[in-house]
C-alpha cells in the first residue's frame, strides 16, 4: 500500500526527486526478504534533500539507527529484524515528502531436523530399510512450499510438500549408500522452495547408530504365585542397550550389556489381577522402539497377602451346652481361578495348647458351621490348594459363663448411611476389638481395630444393622456386646393411604401410614389439607400419634378433596388427593323418618290393640293407683334384655362431637343417637354398663375408630329400641300398661271410683284422693 503509494507519489511528481541534483531518489535495496531475526542495511538516496528520517510502517525508527554517509547517502541499520512485512520509508525531514520506500518481508529456515533409520517389517531385526526425516518450518500456510532433503554425498534424496519424508529401501537398491551402521556420519540438509525464495536449513549431522530405532522386543511374561517374570530376546546382540517394562502404569528399566538378553522381575504383585505388560528398547542415545505388542496375565494367589480374617459368632446353647458356632473368613477374590479347600477344626482350648488331633469338617469358600460343647474351644482354619497348606488362622470361643471382659456402653449413630459406633474398653488390657455386624443375620460384616470407636461403612440403605463388639485378648476373645439396633439410615415416613366416611355438615378422615421399608421415620405430625372444589385451601395439624379427624364446618351436598401430608424429621410424604361429596341431609334424617314412620304405625296398632283389650278388661277392673306406681327410671334393658345399649344423648350430636366433647356430654341423654353410631364400639357398651370405668377422654377417640370386635347392633331397624317413647324416662307413666296388678289393687280405689267403662266416648271420671301417692298403701 505504501509502496503504491511511494510509487504514485514518484510518479506524479518526478521533479522532487530531481530538484537539486541529478541523483536519483530512492531507497535501496528493494523488496528484501531476510530470514527472521537477522540484520540489514538499507539506504536512502537523498538527493540533495538535507536531512531526512525513517518511517518502519507509519511509525517513526529511532534516529540513533541511521547514519548519514554524506550528503546524497543516508544508512539505516535494523538489527534482529522480527516483523513478518514491513514498508520501509525515508522523508525529508524539511518538507516531509516521502524520498523513497522498499519493503521488507522475513522468512525462517526449516529446522528441528531429525532423522531415524527404522523398519518397515517390526517383527525380524537386521539392517533397516527406512529413512525417515523430520522438520519444522513456519511459514505462511497459504504458500505452496516444496522440500527436499538433501544428502551431503548423495544430493537430493527425497522430495515432499510435507514436513516429513521417508526414504525407502536404505538397505538395498539405489539408496543403499545413503546410511550404513558402518559409516561415520552423514549430515542432511532441508531445502524449502517457494514461488518466491528458496531457503536451506542449517545441515544436521548424524551417526546412523545414534538414529537406529530397534524393533520391539519380543517378549514372554511367567506369573509365579508371588511375582512375575519377563524375559525378553535381542536381535541387535552386539550392541549395548537399554530397555524398559511398562506393566499397569508403572515403568522400570533396565540396560543391557551387550550379548545379554533381557529379564525383569515384577516383585509385588496383587494376587489374582491382571497385569498388563509391554516392553520397548532402545540403543544408547538412539529413538526408543515402539512398545512391543502388549501381553496380559492374571497372577496367581499370593499366599503372603491372603488375610482370611477367622470370626465367629456363637449361637445360644443348646438345653445340653453344645453351641452352634458359624465360622466365617474373606473370601478369595473370584478372580483366583484356582480352586481352594478349607476345613474347620474345632477343638477344646486345652487339648489345642497340647496339639491333639480333632476331626475337620469340609466347608464352602466363605464360612462353616460347626457345633461345640460348653467349653472354651479354639477353631482352626486351614485352607489348601490341591493338598497344599497355604494358610491357617484361628480364633478363640470363651465357654459359657467364662468371666472374661467385655466392652461397655456402645453407642451407636448414623450418618449418611454410615454407623459411627465408639464403646468403653474393659479395664483389662485388649489386643484390639471385633466388630461385626448384619442387616439380615445370615450375612455378616466384620473388622478389627485397634481403637474404642469404628466406622462402618458400605451398608445397604435403610437398613436395620445388629452391631457386635468383642474385644480381643493375645490368644483369645472376650464376651460380644451387642449394640441396639440402627439403621443405617431412616427414611420418610411410609406411604399414606386415607379414607373417608361423609356427613352432611362433617367428614371423618381416617388414613394410615405404610413403609416397606425397615428403617422408616416415625410420624411428628400429620397436615390433613382440604377444599371445597373451588375454595380456598384448609388445613389442621395433628400430632404424630393419632390418624383420624373429623373436619366440621362442612357444606352438605357439597364435593371436597382432602389428603394428608406426613411429616417425619427425616422427610415428609403425602397422601393421594380424594375426593368426598357430604350428603344432603343428616345422617339421622331417613332413619328418623323411618323409624318414626314404624313407631306411629306401632303406636297406632298397639293403641288400637290396647284399647280393645283395655276397653275389654276395663269393664272388670277399676282405674289402677297411680300412687302404686314406682317412678324410678327405665331399666336399661333392650328388648332382648340382654345387651344394654346407651339410650341417652343429646340430639343434637354428632359424630365429630362424640370424639371431642367432654366426658359429661358423651353420657348425655339421647334417645336418637346410639343407634346411628357407624362405629359402635366395645366401650361405648362398657361405658354404659359401668360409668366408672369409661375410658378417659384422651383414649376414647382412638377406641372410637376401631371397627368394634363385638357386633353391636348398628342398623336402624336394631335400635327401635331406645327410641321407643315408652323406653324414655320422660314420662313413665305412659309405658304402663292398665293391666291388672291384682297384688296391687288398690282397695279404696275399688270403692270409690265407679267407671263407666261401657261408653268409651264419654269422658272418664276419676277421683283422686291426696293420699293417694303415699307409697306404704299399696303394700
Ligand atoms: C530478537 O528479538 C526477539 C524478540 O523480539 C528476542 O526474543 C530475541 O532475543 C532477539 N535476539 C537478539 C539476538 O537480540
Ligand atoms: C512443487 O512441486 C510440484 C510438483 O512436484 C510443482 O507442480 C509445484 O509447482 C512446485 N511448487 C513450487 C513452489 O516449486
Ligand atoms: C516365549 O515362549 C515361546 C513359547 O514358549 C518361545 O517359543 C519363545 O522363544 C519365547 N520367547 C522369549 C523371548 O523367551
Ligand atoms: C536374568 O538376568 C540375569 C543377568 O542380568 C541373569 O543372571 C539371570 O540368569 C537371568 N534370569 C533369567 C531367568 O533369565
Ligand atoms: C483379566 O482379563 C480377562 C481378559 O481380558 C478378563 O476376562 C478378566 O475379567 C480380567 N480379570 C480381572 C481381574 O480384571
Ligand atoms: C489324627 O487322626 C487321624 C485320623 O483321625 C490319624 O490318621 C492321624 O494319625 C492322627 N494324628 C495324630 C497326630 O494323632
Ligand atoms: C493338583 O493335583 C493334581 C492331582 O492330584 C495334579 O495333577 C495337579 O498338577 C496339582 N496341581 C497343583 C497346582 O499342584
Ligand atoms: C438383632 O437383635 C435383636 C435383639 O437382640 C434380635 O431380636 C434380632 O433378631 C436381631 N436381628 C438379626 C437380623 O440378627
Ligand atoms: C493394631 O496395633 C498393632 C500393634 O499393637 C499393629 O500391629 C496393628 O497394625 C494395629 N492395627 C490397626 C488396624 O491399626
Ligand atoms: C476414632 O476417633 C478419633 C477421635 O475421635 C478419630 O480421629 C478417628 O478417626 C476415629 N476412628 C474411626 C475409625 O472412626
Ligand atoms: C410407597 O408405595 C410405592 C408404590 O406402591 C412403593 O414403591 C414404595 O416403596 C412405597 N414406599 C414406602 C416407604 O413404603
Ligand atoms: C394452614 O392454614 C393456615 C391458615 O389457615 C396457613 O397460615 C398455613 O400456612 C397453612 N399451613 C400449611 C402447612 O399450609
């Protein structure tokens, strides 16, 4: 752009640079490429304008770099030049006129070269066939660069637009010469060729072993049963080198003399894991070869690691002493592919000391189940592989009632599904403790430690854990102390299922909580939420203990929705929403209707059939003394005369009251309501028969609810009985009938009253005389 406009400026106006003398203008040299970072000269060829200045695109260069010559010769040194292109201009420093420009753009050499002399075949070692060199070399991308790789002796020796190029067939054929094991060295140069310049890199020299890259060893891996061997063959015997084996992320090398074969033993190994291995070789200060091909071996049990851990746990003896004692120990990891034999010995702690010989039961792989006598025994464990003995263990069982120390005061608590347990020691001396716990008592956890506290961990969720703690002497053990139960978690509270039973002005919501769980949380408090269809929300707590309510205050003929939220301090679940609809009237209102129907039609029958028989004995008998009549209460018999129900409640009540009101409005009077209680219950009967013993009203809802074990007559036809007027103690006399009492017969009366008894239609004469009522004259 500056150059154009340098040119322009030149162009049009060519009397300024040939104003004063007849030299030229200008800037020399033009178009310079410079290899990055290197120094050049330029000069500006004044012409006669004085002093001048530089510009290094737009900006002014440093005075302190240019030097005047003479008058018509102004140089300007730049040193360690970096830019990747750059306009070059001069002015006059009087009429800051450009004098001349040039540009200048920079370029780097290919560099970094490496060259190794490898294989095409990775399998035999002899000569190899390949040549291979590598380089950088920065450049505009968008430039179509040409390389060769040029041999001190040979010339070219390879053609690439890439910045790596492999020659084949070094080892025969044209190319053979170009590298040889036997030759000193030779020295490579890269040639980068563009549109616009060609550029040598600085020639590299190599000795051929230095880039000989071997093949990858081969190589056999043995598993022994407490390490593994690798050995490994060299084809480039003559030589020294070094290699190293790569197995499970960790490496170890090893040089080689020459004439040496390699071998490496892996101490340590895990038993029964897979080792996966791989080796790689490589001259002194020559490439690494490829890691070989890697092998995988899966080791063998390695007795020195095995830790099976005997426990015990001791069943409650027998009525004879013998004791079930389940022997358990780790498992071998079932990657162990071979096969293992153990056996049990249990034998008394004595003849143990003194090595006597007991029988030994075959078990499976894990644990074993053998029977003791009262005494202290020592079980041993052994475990064989084919009839070798790898490992015993053995493990103390006190007799029963031994005085041994046992661990107190355990205290157990979860966290996160984790149990954190820390106990007192026993004021003896211990060797450490034995936990061991199980959610189901046929697997069992344990692990030893040397501390009062432990830490179990790995549980299944929700879990109730039995934990054990025996404390452990030299040779023996102490007494477990169990803890109480924990779970390892406790969850929500267990899913809630309601129920309703509607009124017309009132509801009972009853529900109950169910967990499949063990380890479940105990209920604070219950939120039962309810609405009309379209109303605002309501709401009552209750606390944790009970599970019903009776929600008042109702629309009848009116749908709500209801459900219950229970809450636990670990959680809170809720109820599906239900749906009720309150009925249109009472529920006392059709059976009222009926039974009063049935009670007029009574009335009225036994009316008719009662003045029949009246009028009939009427004629005979004279007017019975009231004053004979007794005016106690009604007896409270039903008409079996067998179970007596509670007559007497206020009408007025319902079903919510009868949960809620004191004691003196539940033993109310109402003839209408004991026969409308859908859940009479076997109190409500004590209750009658006894007042004094009537559950105290904290207790009496709770009882309420339950569906009564003995049937109570609960339909309306069973409770006529109450509602019989002739039953309520309001008018005794009109349950009397006008029968004849012939020992009660009131003599005076006889005498004065003369009825009329054939004329019903008259009115009936009766004297009364004010003695009358004085009990003594009856009898
Ligand atoms: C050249 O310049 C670069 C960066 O500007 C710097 O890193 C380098 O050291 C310089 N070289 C010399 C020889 O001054
Ligand atoms: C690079 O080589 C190809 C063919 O080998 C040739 O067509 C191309 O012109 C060359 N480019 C340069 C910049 O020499
Ligand atoms: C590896 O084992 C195979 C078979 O046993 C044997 O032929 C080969 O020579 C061994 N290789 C090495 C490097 O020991
Ligand atoms: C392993 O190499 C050592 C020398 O480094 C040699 O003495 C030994 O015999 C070799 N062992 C095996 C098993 O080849
Ligand atoms: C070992 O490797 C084999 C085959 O790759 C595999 O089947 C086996 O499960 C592995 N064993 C272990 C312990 O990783
Ligand atoms: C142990 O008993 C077995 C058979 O029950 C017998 O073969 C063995 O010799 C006995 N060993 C000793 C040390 O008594
Ligand atoms: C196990 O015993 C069988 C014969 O009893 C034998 O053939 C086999 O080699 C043995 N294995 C080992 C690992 O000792
Ligand atoms: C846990 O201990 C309790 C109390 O000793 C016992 O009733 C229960 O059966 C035990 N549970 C298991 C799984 O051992
Ligand atoms: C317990 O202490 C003994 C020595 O008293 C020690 O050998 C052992 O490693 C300790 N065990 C643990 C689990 O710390
Ligand atoms: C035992 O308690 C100590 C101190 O309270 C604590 O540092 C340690 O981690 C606990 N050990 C285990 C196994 O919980
Ligand atoms: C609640 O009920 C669901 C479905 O019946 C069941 O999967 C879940 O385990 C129950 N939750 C509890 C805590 O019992
Ligand atoms: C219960 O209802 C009251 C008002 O009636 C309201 O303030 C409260 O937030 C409700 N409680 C819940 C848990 O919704």
């Amino acid at each position: 752009m500056h150059l154009f406009l340098v040119l322009f400026i030149l162009a049009v106006n060519p009397c300024i640079c040939k104003r004063k003398h007849d030299t030229t203008c200008d800037v020399v040299p033009k178009n310079i490429h410079i290899e990055v970072g290197s120094n050049i000269s330029i000069v500006c060829l004044t012409c006669g304008h004085g002093e001048i200045y530089w510009t290094l695109n737009t900006s002014k260069v440093d005075k302190s770099l240019s030097t005047t010559i003479n008058s018509s010769h102004t140089l300007l040194s730049l040193w360690n030049f970096t830019n990747q292109r750059a306009t070059l201009q001069c002015h006059s420093k009087d009429t800051h006129q450009v004098i001349g420009g040039t540009t200048i753009r920079t370029y780097l050499k290919p560099r970094n070269i490496s060259c190794i002399w490898h294989y095409s075949d990775q399998e035999t070692e002899s000569q190899p066939d390949l040549f291979t060199c590598k380089w950088e070399h920065q450049i505009d991308p968008k430039l179509d660069v040409n390389y060769t790789v040029l041999h001190s002796t040979q010339g070219e020796i390879c053609n690439t637009s890439e910045t790596t190029c492999t020659v084949k067939d070094v080892d025969s054929g044209p190319n053979s010469m170009i590298i040889n094991i036997f030759s000193d060295s030779i020295q490579i140069t890269v040639r980068a060729k563009t549109a616009a310049l060609e550029v040598d890199s600085y020639t590299r020299e190599f000795q051929p072993r230095h880039i000989w890259k071997m093949i990858p060893p081969h190589y056999n891996v043995t598993t022994f049963s407490d390490h593994l061997l690798v050995v490994w063959k060299r084809a480039l015997f003559l030589q020294k080198c070094q290699c190293e084996v790569k197995y499970n992320e960790m490496v170890l090398s090893k040089a080689l003399e020459k004439q040496e074969n390699g071998n490496m033993t892996i101490e340590q190994v895990e038993s029964c894991s897979n080792y996966t291995v791989s080796v790689r070789c490589a001259l002194l200060e020559a490439p690494w070869s490829d890691w070989s091909k890697e092998k995988t071996v899966l080791t063998k049990l390695n007795k020195n690691y095995v830790k099976l851990c005997l426990w015990r746990k001791v069943a409650e003896p027998k009525k004879n002493g013998v004791r079930t004692i389940h022997a358990m120990w780790k498992k071998i990891p079932s990657t162990c592919r071979d096969t293992f034999t153990y056996t049990i010995t249990p034998t008394p702690y004595q003849e143990a000391l003194m090595g006597g010989n007991y029988t030994e039961t075959l078990c499976s792989d894990s644990s074993c189940d053998v029977e003791v006598n009262q005494d202290a025994h020592r079980i041993n464990l052994n475990m064989f592989h084919n009839v070798t003995l790898l490992v015993e263990d053995t493990v103390h069982v006190p007799a029963i009632g031994e005085s041994l120390p046992r661990v107190t005061n355990i205290q157990a608590s979860a966290l996160e599904g984790v149990i954190l347990l820390n106990w007192k020691a026993p004021v003896q001396p211990v060797s450490g403790y034995m936990i061991d716990w199980t959610h189901n008592g046929n697997q069992y956890y344990w692990k030893k430690t040397n501390y009062t506290n432990a830490t179990l961990s790995g549980l299944l969720d929700k879990k109730p854990y039995n934990v054990t703690v025996t404390p452990l002497f030299d040779d023996k053990t102490g007494h477990g102390t169990q803890a109480l139960q924990i779970c390892s978690r406790v969850g929500g509270p267990g899913n809630v299922t309601i129920d309703t039973v509607p009124y017309d002005k009132y509801a009972l919501v009853k529900w109950e909580v169910k967990s499949q769980e063990e380890c479940s949380g105990d209920v604070v408090r219950y939120i039962v939420f309810y609405s009309k269809l379209d109303g605002p929300q309501l709401n009552v707590t209750i606390n944790g203990g009970d599970q019903e309510i009776c929600l008042v205050d109702l629309l009848p003929d009116t749908h709500y929705r209801v459900y219950v939220e229970a809450t636990a301090p670990t959680g809170t679940t809720r109820s599906n929403e239900m749906l009720f609809k309150t009925l249109r009237f009472g529920q006392f209102f059709i059976p009222v209707l009926g039974v009063s129907g049935g009670v007029v039609i009574l009335l009225v029958l036994s009316l008719g059939l009662g003045c029949c028989v009246w009028w009939r004995k009427f004629k005979e008998k004279l007017i019975p003394n009231p004053g004979c009549s007794s005016l106690a209460l009604w007896p409270a018999l039903t008409q079996e005369g067998t179970i007596p129900v509670r007559p007497f409640r206020n009408p007025s009540e319902s079903v919510c009251d009868r949960i809620y009101t004191e004691e003196s409005q539940r033993t109310s009077t109402s003839p209408l309501d004991s026969g409308f209680n859908p859940y009479p219950a076997i109190q409500q009967i004590e209750e009658y028969i006894d007042p004094d013993m009537a559950p105290a009203p904290e207790i009496w809802p709770e009882e309420w609810v339950k569906p009564a074990k003995t049937q109570h007559p609960s339909s309306p036809n069973d409770s006529i009985a109450p509602l019989l007027p002739e039953n309520s103690p309001g008018s005794p006399y009109r349950s009397q009938i006008s029968g004849e009492n012939p020992g009660r017969r009131p003599n005076r009366l006889n005498k004065n009253v003369p009825v009329q008894q054939s004329d019903r239609k008259s009115p009936v004469m009766v004297y009364v005389t004010l003695d009358m009522f004085e009990q003594n004259q009856c009898s």
